[in-house]
C-alpha cells in the first residue's frame, strides 16, 4: 500500500495527530464536565443552605409550604440548565470526533484508491473489471457512509429540538404549579 518510506512515515504522523487531536479533544470535554459539575454542586450546596435558612424562618405551616412552592421553579430551572449544558458538552464532542473519523476515513479511501489504480497498472490484462468492481463498491459504501451519517445528524436535530420542547415545557409547568400552591393554600 505503500511505495515509499516517506508515505509510510507521513501516514503514521497523520495517523498519530489524529490520536492527539481525539486525546485533546476528550482531555477538554472532561475538563470541562468536572468544571461545570463543581460549579453545580457548590451553587446546590450554596442555595441549599440559603433555601433551608429561609425556610427555618417560617412563622406557620402556611408560609412554610409557600416558600417551598417558590423554590420548587428555581431549582428546576438550573436543573434543566445544568442538563443543557451537559448535553452542550456531550454534543460538541461528538461533533468533533465525527470531524476526525471522517478526514480519516476520507485518507484510508484515498490510499485505498491509489493503492488500487498502482495494483492495476501492474496486474495482469482482463483484471480491469475486478478493479472497476471493488472501486464500484467502496464508491457504494461512501455513499452508504455518508447517508448514514446525514440520517443520524437529522435524528440528532429532533433529538435536540424534543429535548428542548420538553424542557421548556417542564420548566412551564413546574412555574404554574409554583405559582397555583400559594392560591390554592389561600383558597383553602
């Protein structure tokens, strides 16, 4: 596959920038989950802290249920932020190891195919059909590649766009029943 030591040196510094660039990319995407989870978890342990102060301070059972209504939408809020940027995190990621996956695939097609044409300059006559079929096929199996691929990048986008509507709507939800308890105990 390879005529020449420098070709063989060049596609193994390709193939070992390719593993630093995964590496780096995984390095930061831990790097940045454990950031954003110890920032979460002080900001909980900060507002709980706050939240059961405040709620010592309640003078009767009544005033009591209403502070903890209104908490009720905060916490979900940031716990639906936090969500989001995980899957942020998650998302981009991946975004970035697809990157890599296809220049490297699009390489070994590339050596492949020259590997190919030099096999069949030098094969014997009447083997030119044997190589316009496996050209044929790893042209099919790109083209399979690449469908597959623009399918699970839509599914991704419904994905993201339910996980949003879903979200939002608990979110939505969530701040009407915080905002109905105090009216209910009222009423009551």
């Amino acid at each position: 596959m390879f005529t020449t030591p420098e070709q063989l040196a060049n596609a193994n510094k390709a193939s070992v920038e390719a593993l630093l660039t995964i590496a780096n990319t995984t390095f930061a995407s831990a790097e940045r989950l454990a950031a954003l989870n110890l920032n979460t978890a002080r900001a909980v342990l900060e507002e709980s802290v706050a939240n059961a102060k405040s709620m010592l301070s309640a003078k009767d059972l009544q005033e009591l249920m209403s502070m903890q209504a209104s908490l009720a939408q905060p916490i979900v809020e940031k716990a639906v932020a936090y969500s989001r940027s995980v899957y942020e995190i998650a998302t981009q990621t991946q975004e970035e190891l697809s990157k890599v996956a296809e220049v490297q695939m699009f390489e070994v097609n590339k050596n492949f195919s020259a590997a190919l044409d030099q096999a069949a300059k030098s094969a014997p006559a009447g083997s030119d059909v044997a190589v316009a079929a496996v050209k044929s096929a790893i042209a099919a199996a790109n083209s399979a590649y690449d469908s597959m691929n623009k399918a699970a990048k839509q599914v991704a986008e419904i994905a993201e766009a339910n996980v949003a509507a879903a979200t939002n709507a608990t979110v939505k939800a969530v701040g009407a029943a915080a905002a109905a308890a105090p009216k209910a105990k009222k009423s009551a």
